[in-house]
C-alpha cells in the first residue's frame, strides 16, 4: 500500500499551464534546434544518441484504484511507490524551476477517438529538444484531424481523453522511475531520456481509456490485403498482426508478401498499435512508425529500408561511423536501434487512411498471432476462436541470446502481446473472445512462427546454455508466402498429430516440407517438447482469474 491523494498528479501537470518557465513550441519549429545535437547521416537524415537505450519497464509502477495498480512489483517498485509523496513534492518544487517545452498533439485521426497528448520536456540538458521533436514526427497536429460526425456534435461523447507527460532526463538515474496514473492521464517520466517512454506512456493511457468506451486497444500492426483467389475473385481483408518485439512484426505489417498478380496488392495501416471497434473496424494511432532497425537491409525489407533512408527519418541509437555510414547490424552501442519513418514513402503500398474499415466493408479480417520459437512450434497454425483468444493470452515469444544467454531458448508471455495494459489481463482476453465470436466466419485466425524448427540448447554444468544444433529457420521471404496463401486462400491444410491444430500441408512458393519435424526429432521427442510446451501454457493460463474456461481448454 502507499500513500497517495487522488488527482495529486493532474493538480502538478495544470499548474504547468500557467507557468513562465514552459515554452509553448510548434512542431515547425524543432526541427532546427534539435539537428543541433544530432550527427547527420549519408541519407541527409539524423541520428541522435541516448544515455537510456530501452524501457524502463522495471522501474514502471501504476498508481490509482485497485483496478488499475499491477498485481506483481519487484523490490524496486515496492520502493518507489512506497517514497512517492517525497517525490512527488520534489518533483512539484523542480518544476517550478527548470526550463520546459511544451507540445501538443493528437493520437489517431478519426472522427470518433482522438485523445490529446501534451508533451512537457525539460531542456536543462540542450540535447532532450530531440524529444519533442521525434514525437512530433509520429503524431498529428491538433487541427490535422476530422471533425465529429454531426450526429455526435451536440452532447455527444468526448474525441478523447486528454492525457500528458512530464519528462525530467536529467533526473538523478539512481532515482530513475516512470509514475504512470491511468486515471489522471498522467505519466512522469524521471531520469529517462528514451524516446520510447513518450511513444508508449501515450499508447498505454490511450488504451485504458479506449476500453473503458467499449474498445480494446491492442498492440498490432495492420493492414489491408487484396489477394486473388483460387476463382480469380479479389478479395480484400483487413489484417491485424499481432507479436512481441524482435518476431518480425513491423518487418511483416510493412511488407507486400508478394502480392502482385493483377488487382492484388496491400495497404499499410499501422505497425504498432489500433483500438479495434465493436463493428470490426480499427482506428489507427500514428503518422509515423517507431521501427528496430536491427539487420534493416533493402533485400528483405524493401519497403522498410526504402523509407528508412529517406531524409526526414529520425534514428536513434544507430551506429554510424565518420562518414554519415550507418550499420544496422552492428548492435555494439545497443540492439535495440531505432528509427521514426514516414508512412507516405512506402509509395503505392502506403494506406490512403491509418484506419482499417468495418467488417461489412471487408471481405474478412485475417488475424496474425507472431511468435518466436525454434524447436517444435509448426511454421504456421490455423486457429479456432478458443485457441485464438488463448494464443492471445499467451502472447509468445522465446528469450534469445542476444537478449540474455542466460535465459536463451525459455519462454517469454506478454498477454496480447502488450506489455501496457492496465488493468485486468483476463478482461482483455475475454472481450477479445467476444470480438472474435462476434463476427464469426468472416475473422480468420492464425499462428505464425517466425523462428523455425529443429534447434537443441543444452545447459552446461555452469548453468550456461549451450546450442548443440541451430535452428533451421524459416527465412522473410518464405513467411511471406505462407501469408500470401492464407490470403489467397490456396494453403492446403491437415490437422497436426502433436498439436492438434490446423498447420499447412501445401504452400505455394515455398517448401513446406522444409519445416517436418520428424526431420530434427524422433516422434518421442517430438511429443517430449509438445507436452513441455504445453504444461507451460496451461500453468500460465490458470493464474488469470475470472479468464473463460473455454479459453483455458484451448490448450489442453
């Protein structure tokens, strides 16, 4: 428990509005003043470097009523929830002195839900003017969105919340912590100067907000497909895909997969985050896409790349030597490289909206779970709406070596693959049940793996892990076939004798039979991993109170 008086937080960012040491800054403006403290490129664009190279999840604690505070704190958030008042009145009297910039935008751009975002950063430290400047590249201007039906002019609801954040880079990092008040629309982050607290802390309070209007934001990209199918009709689906970072999830939500054939072609949406309406739809978040830039290369990623080097991208944390090179592969300063493109280079495979359209203006929407795995998880699965709304509640991925060799090969589960939900975890896998259900024949949903099969990782006397044989991979390209299939809808399926789904039998342009487990295993150890596999999503589903039973089932 801590001590906290509601509405402490909204009473400190209100105060700000009349203070004389916040600037007010336009978008326009930023520019200039923070290529100042950035290296310019070969591409005539910038990097800029950080002293935080990654979220602070650990150091995120939620503050509010019992509905939305995390079930679960390390010793460090027990700690900072249990010194906030002092830091609170500390952060109340430093923010009567430093000097800020204050900016404002909109998320999304609809009619319907568009909550407004105010950006505070102190520029003690000159070079946090990149903040300001890198969030203005991947939102809207106020006065860029549509107005309100006019059926929703008079007493109608709210565009949307109006939420902020206080950034403090030059907080003590001994002291580093992200205060979030879901109910306030508040977040201050101390002692962080990593753009993604900006990226996130919106999203995260905008989707609490969502739900509690009958959306569930979800952390997704999506797109539109039109694909020709085996009668020569186009057909056009809307696409959500869903995965943790490092599964290829923007890498396939900005990619053609090969459509090409007369009529055929697709439409990027978004890469990161939509709230999914009860009528099918989606709307959108952002104008720009906060990418990984890990391995970016103009062969398997061209839309990507292509947009990546143009001149108005922003990096973060990329290396580049004294020449303006830059080297996407090279992850000395960090893996975790970024960079903020714009959607209209993508060119004709740019979507005309950031909104995906209702279910009856669509032929079907074609889910995407993407996961990791490089053992025994078949390349692709087709799912029933239990198994769908379990996969995503178990939001899979797997630890790699690059992340912690330690933990190399085990499990990592993020429900819906979204680290920022607040609030109950089974609500949201219950309404996402109900969306599925809802709609029917019309939602088809998928397991995708991105990793491959056939991997053995044994552990050394030391505790170490020790791969005796690599993963036979499943390349960019040959997912992108599995994906045209399933839109084409020429995958020939059979049910698995381990698994019990759906996984492909016949996929045109690649070699399915690439990925046959008794390939790497013998059926008993092939049976050994599954059953594993599944002991540990039983386990992990079972912790979700009030999750439909159903749903649980699935797995078994």
């Amino acid at each position: 428990m801590y001590n906290y008086e509601p509405r402490t937080a909204l009473k400190i960012v209100k105060k700000l509005t009349n203070q004389s040491n916040v600037e007010v800054v336009d978008c326009q403006s930023l520019r200039k003043r923070a290529e100042k403290y950035g290296n310019r490129t070969e591409f005539g664009n910038y990097v800029f470097i950080t002293n935080v190279r990654n979220r602070s999840a650990a150091l995120t604690v939620y503050i509010g009523s019992e509905k939305v505070r995390l079930s679960k704190l390390n010793p460090r958030q027990r700690e900072i929830l249990k010194e906030l008042p002092r830091t609170l009145q500390e952060l109340k009297g430093y923010l009567e002195k430093a000097p800020l910039v204050k900016v404002e935008q909109v998320m999304g751009n609809n009619p319907y839900y568009t909550p407004h975002c105010t950006l505070y950063v102190s520029v003690q430290r000159k070079d946090s003017i990149r903040i300001p400047y890198m969030w203005c590249n991947t939102m809207f201007g106020p006065r860029d969105v549509p107005a309100r039906p006019a059926h929703q002019e008079a007493g109608g609801p709210a565009r949307g919340p109006r939420l902020s954040i206080v950034y403090i880079p030059e907080w003590p990092e001994s002291k580093r912590e992200i205060l979030v008040f879901p109910e306030e629309g508040v977040t201050f982050v101390l002692g962080s100067d990593y753009f993604g607290e900006a990226k996130k802390g919106f999203l995260r309070m905008a989707m609490w907000f969502a739900k509690k209007q009958g959306m569930l934001g979800i952390h997704a990209g999506a797109k539109v497909l039109k694909a020709r199918d085996s009668s020569g009709e186009v057909k056009k689906y809307g696409m959500f895909l869903f995965g943790l970072s490092a599964t290829g999830k923007t890498t396939h939500a900005c990619h053609n997969h090969g459509l090409t054939r007369a009529g055929e072609g697709v439409e990027i949406v978004q890469d990161d985050a939509v709230f999914w309406r009860r009528d099918g739809s989606a709307l959108g978040t952002e104008r720009g896409f906060f990418i990984k830039t890990d391995g970016l290369d103009p062969k398997s990623q061209p839309l990507l790349y292509q947009a990546a080097t143009m001149a108005d991208t922003t990096f973060e944390n990329v290396t580049m030597d004294s020449a303006g090179r830059l080297f996407f592969s090279d992850d000395t300063l960090t893996g975790n490289g970024r960079g903020i493109i714009q959607m209209e280079h993508f060119g004709k495979f740019a979507g005309g909206s950031i909104n995906l359209p209702s279910l009856h203006q669509l032929d079907g929407l074609i889910i995407a779970f993407i996961t990791r795995r490089n053992t025994v998880l078949p390349i692709a699965s087709r799912l029933n709406p239990a198994q769908a709304a379990a996969a995503f509640m178990l939001g899979e991925s797997i630890e790699t070596s690059a992340g912690d060799p330690a933990r190399a090969g085990e499990s990592i589960r993020v429900v819906g693959t979204n680290p920022f939900i607040v609030g109950s975890e089974a609500e949201e896998g219950n309404i996402f049940y109900d969306f599925i259900q809802r709609y029917g024949d019309k939602v088809k949903c998928f397991l995708l793996n991105t990793g491959g099969v056939g991997e053995i990782i044994k552990s050394a006397a030391d505790g170490t892990k020790i791969t005796e044989r690599k993963v036979n991979r499943i390349e960019i390209l040959e997912m992108a076939a599995v994906i045209r299939g399933i839109a084409r809808g020429t995958i020939q399926w059979k049910e698995d004798p381990y698994w019990k789904v759906e996984v492909p039998k016949y996929v045109e342009g690649m070699d399915i039979r690439r990925f046959k487990l008794e390939k790497f295993y013998s059926r008993r150890k092939i049976s050994s991993l599954v059953k594993e596999i599944k002991r540990e999503r039983i386990h992990y589903l079972r912790q979700f109170r009030g999750l439909r039973s159903g749903i649980i089932k699935a797995v078994e």
